[in-house]
C-alpha cells in the first residue's frame, strides 16, 4: 500500500513554534535571577550605613544596589525555590500525564506563568514592606517553577512524536532564554527612563513572551505538517504516552544526531543501525523501534533501574558535579562581585553584562560546540577527572572582588579576573552539560536509552537543588 505523502513544514513554522515554546519555558527562571538587582533594591531594610540607603523599593529599579541590603539571602534563595520544584516535578511527572490532558497540562502551565509575571509587573508600582515583598516574591518563584517543570515535560514528551531537530530548536530556544533576559535587562536600564519605568517595561517583556507561546501553542494544531505527528501519538494505550519515556527529556534530546548520516537520520550507536526518524513510529509496542516488528521478534526485556544506573552512573554523578558547582556560585555569589572601576556607568552595567549576559552567551556556545568536537568515548573515564576540576572556580570566585565580606580576603580584585573565570566557567557549564547528556544514552543497548534519558534528567535535577542549598555555605564563608 502507498504510503501517504508527508506533509511539509512550509516556511519552517513548526520549527519556529518550538523555537518559540522553548524560549517560553525558561522564561521565569532567567527573567527572575537576572533582574536581581531590582529585587535586591525592594529588599533594603534600613541596616545600611549613613549615606549608603537608597529611594524607597518602588523606586530602586535597577539602579546599583547597597552591598548592606542583602538581609534576606534573596540569591540564595531564589536559586532553592527554583530548582526545588523542578526536581518535585520531575518524580511527579509521570503521575500527572495519567491525570490530565496534555493540552491542559501546557495550556494552564503557560496562563499561570503569565498570571504570574502580570503579578510581578503590577508590584513594581506596589509599595510593601521589604518582607511583605519577600514573601509575595518567593510564593511566586515558586509556582513560576512548578509551571515551567510540568510545560518543559509536556512539550518534551510531546516533542517524541516529531524528528529530531524540532527536540534541537526547542532545546536552542531554551539555551537563548538567558540572553533574551538579559539583552531585555540591559536595554531597559539604557533607555534613559526612571528606574521605576525601567523595571516595569523590564517584567512586561516576558508577559508579551509568553503570550507569544500561547498563541503559538494554540497554532500548532491548524498546521499539516504538526498533525501529522501529532495524530502518530498513542491516545489510549496507558504506559507509552511520550511523557513516560522521560521526565523532562525525550530519547531525541539527548541523542547526538550524525553528521555523515542523511538529514533526518540518527545513529543507533548502540547496534550501528540507521534511525530514519521521519518514518519512525513514536508509539509502543517497542519491538517496532529500528523498523523492525511482525511476529517471530521478541521484544526486548524491560529495563532495569539499577543495570542501567550501573551503566551510567559515572556520568550520572559528572551531571550532578557540574550544576552543583555552577548553581553553588550563580547568580549567589556572581551577582554580588563588584567593579573595581570608579566609572559610574560601568558599575551600573557590570553585573548585567560580566554576570548574566556574559554567563548566558558562552553557556550556548559551550552548548553548541558539542556538535563539533565531542569527547572521545575511548577518554570516557576522564570526563568525571575534567568535571571534577571545575571545584577550582568555587575558591577563584569566592575571592573576586565582593565588597561585603566578613572572613576570606579579596585576592582577586581587578575587573579581567572575574571576567575570565566567568568565560572558562561558562564555557565549561554548557559544554559538560551537553556532554554528559549525549554520552549517557551511548552506554546503554537501545532499548535502555529512554530509562538512561529519565534517570539522567532526574540527576540533573538533582544537581541543580545541591548547587543551590550550597550556596548558602559558600555565602556564610565570605
């Protein structure tokens, strides 16, 4: 029987879609650390020294801020509540497909991140008091957070049913998140308006954003090329719905696509077997997979925990490595380094630029250079020595230029140092990220590789919630 003619994506609108829902995603967490300063200014409690207080919180936008206000760890624990529910989530995930719709689930996701970031801009013309708005802030990160877990599992187990480079444009959607806060930061700040204005037109930019990913969302449907995939996807068959081959991240995610292949092709690196994703079938029953079914093939045993953690726990323990360095130190620690400059307009611009923007750009790069040069699988056993060595920036950071500081000495005062720690450490980031997600799945037979993406997506969270209960360690040192 002919085969039905696979629609096309005409002017790659599927692929901007997710580009789009990617960007969406990320939204909250990168908005909320980057505009820290502004938080940080609402959180002034009148300890500071004569001559050191500020406007009224209202008004304190994005204007620098007294190194005497920090009362309320407002970094640390921005960084706790944000990745505590990501890791929550990502045990519950696999519950809430049962549950609600798919639709529902990313739909409601996106309105409560829009309702959200609608509260948040209303309260930069709000007056409150400095724990009044604490409260009121971290409630909010904390559902934001929730929000974006459930959306990035929905949309990635929905992504399992399209080829790989649509789980690529979401991916690089999510990686451009930081850089679109930042850039939204800086010009705000660059605008010439008060500093009232500057933080309102800053928290109005990603409820325009999210907006954008309702309505793209919303578009996806009406397109041939989506419903043809779409329509692919197991409606009534409990257990092989794509949110349960992953908690946050689909096997296409994490495998690394060939560029000697056609387009559209994968590597099964684990039997040397050709992956056509366009005429795959996303659904169960799992003997389908590498094209091959009919009777007389038996489909492969279910996997194990614990045969699979054996075989990737190395890497497992490198994921945990890395983003428990990075998240123990940014934004905690990063946001609080000062310029040694006395030109006013570079102290203004020195935590947006050196910080967030510089951390959120080489952080891609560091991303995207795993398509050009990834480690060799006969080094393998070296990845957790390289990773291991990132616990150098820890002390190097800690010693940079931070004015409040009670106990270690400054050793790093000029500028050039901490802007280049920040670019190894950034760089360093995305690369092993990227890394150690391409690798897990190569260390496993096929039929493993979906549980191998589950239980490193897991680790990853869990690396991101030790990073950030370290940073209040690494702030009492200081």
């Amino acid at each position: 029987m002919a085969s039905r003619e696979l629609p096309k994506d005409s002017f790659h609108c599927v692929g901007v879609i997710f580009f789009l829902l990617g960007l969406g995603t990320l939204l909250p967490w990168n908005f909320f650390i980057t505009a820290i300063p502004y938080f940080q200014s609402r959180l002034v409690t009148g300890n500071c020294s004569a001559g050191e207080e500020q406007e009224n919180g209202t008004t304190a936008g994005f204007e620098p801020v007294p190194r005497c206000s920090d009362d309320f760890n407002f970094s640390n624990w921005l960084a706790l509540l944000s990745q505590l529910p990501l890791l929550l989530f990502t045990l519950l995930n696999s519950l809430l497909y049962q549950c609600i719709p798919e639709a529902l689930r990313i739909l409601g996701s996106l309105g409560g991140i829009l309702f959200l970031f609608v509260l948040t801009a209303i309260l930069v013309k709000v007056e409150m008091s400095p724990q009044a708005f604490f409260s009121v802030t971290m409630a909010s990160v904390w559902f934001l957070n929730s929000f974006c877990a459930v959306l990035q599992g929905s949309i990635f187990g929905q992504l399992g049913a399209f080829p790989q480079r649509y789980s690529t444009l979401f991916l690089s959607g999510q990686g451009m998140a930081g850089t679109f806060a930042a850039a939204a930061m800086l010009l705000s700040m660059a605008s010439g308006a008060d500093p009232q204005t500057s933080a309102l037109s800053y928290f109005v930019t990603p409820c325009v954003g999210t907006l954008i990913s309702i309505i793209c969302y919303l578009w996806l449907p009406h397109k041939d090329f989506a419903r043809h995939y779409l329509d692919k996807q197991p409606q009534e068959e409990p257990g092989c719905e794509a949110e349960t081959k992953a908690g946050l991240l689909s096997l296409e995610d994490i495998t690394t696509a060939v560029p000697d292949g056609p387009q559209g092709e994968l590597l099964n690196l684990s039997n040397g077997n050709a992956i056509t994703l366009e005429q795959e079938d996303p659904g169960c029953p799992p003997e389908m997979v590498n094209g091959n079914s009919g009777p007389g093939l038996d489909a492969p045993p279910k996997p194990s925990v614990l045969g699979v953690l054996r075989k990737i726990w190395q890497l497992a323990l490198c994921i945990v490595m890395v983003f428990s360095v990075t998240l123990s130190v940014f934004p905690a620690i990063t946001a609080s380094v000062a310029s040694a400059s006395e030109n006013v307009t570079w102290n203004k611009f020195f935590t947006p630029v050196c910080c967030f923007l510089l951390f959120n750009v080489l952080d891609w790069l560091g991303r995207s250079a795993t398509s050009y040069f990834l480690w060799p699988e006969k080094l393998l056993p070296l990845v957790p020595v390289a990773v291991g060595l990132r616990l150098l920036f820890v002390p190097l950071l800690l010693l940079c230029n931070i004015p409040q500081r009670n106990y270690l000495p400054t050793l790093f005062q000029q500028d050039a140092w901490f802007i280049l720690f920040m670019v190894v450490f950034s760089l360093s980031n995305g690369y092993f990220v990227s890394l150690t997600m391409c690798l897990a799945p190569k260390q496993v037979h096929r039929h493993e590789s979906e549980l191998a993406g589950a239980i490193m997506t897991f680790f990853l969270a869990l690396g991101l919630s030790c990073g950030a209960g370290l940073s209040f360690i690494l702030r009492a040192l200081l």
